[in-house]
C-alpha cells in the first residue's frame, strides 16, 4: 500500500537525519508507530459489539421475532443510544 504523509519541513529534514543516522527507512519508521497505534486498540467481536448495543439474547421475551424484524429491532437500539 502507498501512503503520503504532509510533513513540515523541520520535521521532515529531522526525520531523514534520523533515518539515515539509523540506517531505516522512513517507511519502516511509520510503520512501526501505525503497528504500535493499531496495537493499543483492543479489538471487539461481533458478540461485544451485539452486547454493548444490548441486542445480546433478543430471542427471547416479546421481541422473539427476531429473525422478521432484526433489522428494525437493532435500528431502535442504535436509535435509542444515540439519542441519549
């Protein structure tokens, strides 16, 4: 994948001194800092996600329809949330 990052130039002239003192490239310097800032985000499942909107367990109760109005009943819930 290609990526253009916008320096300034002081930032720039003293990432490539720095790049060549270490003898790396600027690829692998941000590289590196987007693995480490990808790392730092835990990641979710789909079972997280469907708990923290509260739709874990829809099947039972009145709302046991869940397979004719999933799309409405997860719309109501995402509604509601944002509407807080």
């Amino acid at each position: 994948m290609t990526l253009t990052v916008r320096l300034k130039p002081e930032l720039e002239a003293r990432l490539t001194q720095l790049c060549e003192r270490r003898r790396i490239t600027k690829s692998m310097v941000v590289e590196g800092l987007i693995s480490e800032y990808v790392a730092r985000e835990p990641e979710v499942s789909s079972y997280q996600t469907a708990a923290k909107l509260g739709i874990v367990g829809l099947g039972r109760g009145p709302r046991r329809a869940l397979g004719r109005n999933a799309k409405a009943l997860v719309r109501g819930i995402v509604d509601a949330k944002h509407r807080r």
